[in-house]
C-alpha cells in the first residue's frame, strides 16, 4: 500500500480536492432538491435586481431535513419576499 500511495502521490492531491467539491455540489444540489428550494425558484425566481432592505445571517427551514443555519439573505418590499442563499453555498439555490 505504502508502494502504491509513494508512486501516486502527486495524482492524489489533484484527486482529493476534486472529489471534495464534487461531493460538496453534491451535498448542496440534494438539499436544495429534496428541501424544495429547487421547486420554489423555478416559480419564482427573481428576474430583476432586488430593491429593499435585507438581512444577512438568518436561519430557516424548508421540508424535511432541510435547514439553513445562518446563511441566508431574507429581505421584503411591497413585491414580495426575497430568500438567497450565502455564495459558499449557492450552488443549485438560486434567489427568489
């Protein structure tokens, strides 16, 4: 083992990180499927720049086991409500 992992041990450090951010892509498209973020956004979605006071760091729970632990962006104005998603999490949660 130790022969295999001396030959291979520049090819590992290209293989870990990449296998990392599959995983975490992964991961994040599941929760947004499974806790109906998904369904949400293709309905409504926000298609022009979002006008009106937010607030950063907030927490909220969809369906199932999908929490958001501070790391949502909530805002309001008369058009409606405003949900995003932190950047380090965005990936298949698109703002509405």
């Amino acid at each position: 083992m130790q022969n295999w992992l001396d030959q291979h041990h520049t090819a590992l450090w290209i293989i870990i990180p990449c296998y990392a951010l599959a995983l975490w892509l992964l991961v994040s498209a599941v929760i947004s499927y499974i806790g109906g973020w998904t369904t949400l956004a293709k309905r409504f979605r926000l298609r022009v720049p979002f006008v009106g006071e937010r607030w950063t760091g907030r927490s909220g729970q969809m369906r199932w086991i999908a929490g958001y632990g501070n790391c949502l962006t909530v805002g309001c104005n008369p058009h409606g409500l405003y949900l995003a998603m932190m950047p380090l999490f965005r990936f298949r949660h698109h703002r509405f």
